[in-house]
C-alpha cells in the first residue's frame, strides 16, 4: 500500500517537476540567447548552425539555475493538487506521516542535488569555456562580418569602432577611438578603407588602416583641448592587433581562464597552488583563494538549494492547498527570489575576509531548510 502512494506521489512530482524545469530552461535560454548572441545572428556575425550549438552549450548554465526553481515549483504544483482533491488528508487519516508523504519528494530532491552539483562544478564551466571558442572560430572564420557598418563596436575592450560601409571585404570610413583606463579617447583614428585579417599564430584580428590620420591626446587629460592642438600624423598604412582573447576569452590556454570558467579539478588546483605559496611565504590567506573558495561554496550551496527549496515547499503546498498551476508558479517564484537575494546579499560580503564570506554562503540555505522542517513539524502535529 505505501509503495503504492509513493509510486503515485513520485509520478505526479516527476511530471510537475520535468515540465516546470523545461519552462525555466525555455525562458533563462530564450532570454541568454537575446542577451548574448541574437544580435549576432540577426547582424550576419554567427552562422545559424553556430548559433543552435550555442544555445545546446547555453543549456548546462541555464540548467543550474532550472533545478531548484523546477523541484520547488514541481513540488508545488504536485502536492498542492492533492491537497486540495484531499489525498494528503485521506493519507494521514490512513495513518501515514508527513515524513513518510513527502518521501519521494525528498529522494527526488537529493537526485536533482547530486545533479546539479555535477552541473554547476564541471559541466556549466565547460560549456562556458566551449561556447567561447565555438563564437571566437566563428569570428574568426569570418572576420569582416563582425564589424557591422553604421554602428559603434564597443565589444573590444579599450576600442571604439566605426565603419561608414563597405566595398565586398574591403571597408570604408574608419573611426577608431583608442581609450584609456578612464575610458578617455586618447587616440583619434581616421582612415579612409580597411582591411580585417585574422593572425593564427597569436589568435589576434589584424585591422590594417590605409590613408588616414592619428590624433595623440595628452596622456593627462586627453580631453582639454584649450589652446594647444592634438598632435597629428598621417599614415598610409597602420595595423591595429584586436586580441580575441578579450573579447570571448581562450579555451585552449587554462591560465587565462577565469574563476567561473573553471572546472572543480581546475578550482582545487589553484586553490593547493596558492596554498603552496601562502605556506612557503607564511603569509594568510591570499585574495584569490579566497575567492576560489566562495566560489566553490557558491556552487555547492546553489546546488544544494534545491533540497533545500523542495523541504520549504512540501508543508507550504499542503497548506496552501492549490491545485491552480498559474498560482503555484507565481508562488515559487517569490520564494526563488526570495532565496537568490539572501544569496546576494551574503555575496556583498565577499570583500570582508574576516566574516568568511565562503561559510556565510550557506546561511539561506540553513535558513530555508531550518524553517522548512519547522513547517513539517508544524503540520504534522495537526
């Protein structure tokens, strides 16, 4: 018999929860896609081949955040359609605890864990590094169709680009402002046509001016022009390098990979490595460890959430008692929000070494987890 009822509950859960996490995955995909790489596509830059890989390599990211908004809305929707058909009550007057009810949920609730920790901690970081360079070939692979003429480029750090039109792979009219720190135009480039090449050997965009002009700013103050005049000289031929490697990153080169591009096995190596030097130096521990470390408990703690959501969901959907999937999505929404600010503002504290900021990220889960067991108890008294 309570096979039977567990058998029931898993089902409805797993139908509630797969549907919930492909609505989560659609919209967080949808919306990365029109963020990321939908201008790139509509402006001729990325292939549409190139552009569905993307979106499969956007998939692993979007799913970390998918889970655990995907069991809490599943659990829900799936628990409070029985309590609201009174299945739950007729469970309990069979003599079944609340324990025992939600048991499915919380076995499903540790599989998507264990999942999700494997996703946040390998494959979210490598398809992150993969989407990279899958945009960085394709850059490279068609060079000219990245500079989108009558439209300010702002994608290369400390450039601005403008092109005026073009004349097949030959471009016209360039304006190129070179900033500084401060983004302060300290060099004017204007050109009469271009040429954009792409150098294999060190992965970098050649942009060779031709008939043009160079404006030098002063260093200081490049914008006070007052009484003297930038200095100007013209040029026949000028070759600008516009390192890749800035604009989407090398996957091929681990040491420029950043924090969030990298794999556990990568983090942990950093992490021995600059606990290495910190005990041969016999100093405490560096910046970077440190944020190696939040880094590492972020990922645990956002993948543990989603036991953590799924214990606060069960006594809040018998309560509730809806069975209305509109009503459920809205309150799961507000509980993830909820959550994720917890999780910001544990986060501002990043900078504070001394409240180890790498501990504290497990507070909202203690939290919900603490006051969702609280609940059950609560419940299961009545």
């Amino acid at each position: 018999m309570l096979s039977l009822l567990h058998r029931h509950i898993l089902k409805e859960i797993l139908v509630a929860t797969g549907l919930a996490m492909g609505l989560f995955i659609f919209v967080l995909l949808v919306g990365n896609a029109l963020r990321d790489v939908a201008e790139l596509v509509v402006a001729g830059k990325l292939d549409f081949w190139v552009f569905i890989k993307v979106l499969g390599l956007f998939i692993p990211y979007v799913a970390s955040f998918a889970l655990p908004l995907g069991m809490l809305t599943g659990t829900l929707i799936a628990l409070g359609r029985l309590s609201s058909q009174r299945e739950i009550t007729a469970m309990k007057s069979a003599g079944l605890s609340l324990y025992q009810i939600a048991a499915p949920v919380f076995l499903l609730a540790f599989v998507g864990m264990a999942a999700a920790v494997l996703i946040n901690l390998h494959y979210a970081p490598q398809s992150r590094v993969e989407r990279k360079a899958l945009m960085a070939e394709a850059l490279t692979n068609n060079p000219v169709g990245f500079i989108e003429e009558r439209r300010f480029i702002y994608e290369f750090p400390g450039y601005v680009i403008y092109m005026g039109g073009r004349e097949g792979s030959v471009m016209k009219d360039f304006w190129i402002w070179e900033l500084d720190e401060k983004r302060r135009a300290k060099l004017f480039l204007r050109a009469a046509e271009g040429i954009l090449d792409y150098d294999k050997v060190n992965k970098d965009l050649i942009l060779t001016l031709k008939d043009g002009i160079a404006e030098q700013r002063d260093s200081e103050n490049p914008e006070a022009f007052n009484d003297n005049m930038p200095d100007s000289l013209f040029f026949g031929e000028l070759p600008i390098a516009l390192p890749l490697d800035q604009l989407f990153g090398d996957g091929d080169q681990e040491r420029k990979l950043r924090i969030k591009e990298m794999t556990f096995a990568q983090l942990m190596d950093l992490r021995e490595g600059e606990l290495d030097k910190e005990t041969a130096e016999g100093e405490p521990m560096s910046e970077t460890r440190l944020k190696v470390q939040i880094h590492i408990q972020k990922n645990f703690a956002l993948a543990f959430s989603v036991f953590s959501l799924a214990v606060f969901g069960v006594p809040l959907a018998i309560q509730v008692g809806r069975k209305e999937t509109y009503a459920n999505l809205g309150i799961a929404l507000i509980i993830a929000m909820t959550y994720y600010f917890l999780i910001i503002m544990v986060s501002w504290l990043e900078n504070v070494p001394a409240l180890r900021p790498d501990l504290l990220i497990w507070l909202p889960n203690l939290i919900f987890q603490g006051t969702g067991f609280w609940m059950i108890y609560r419940a299961s008294r009545h």
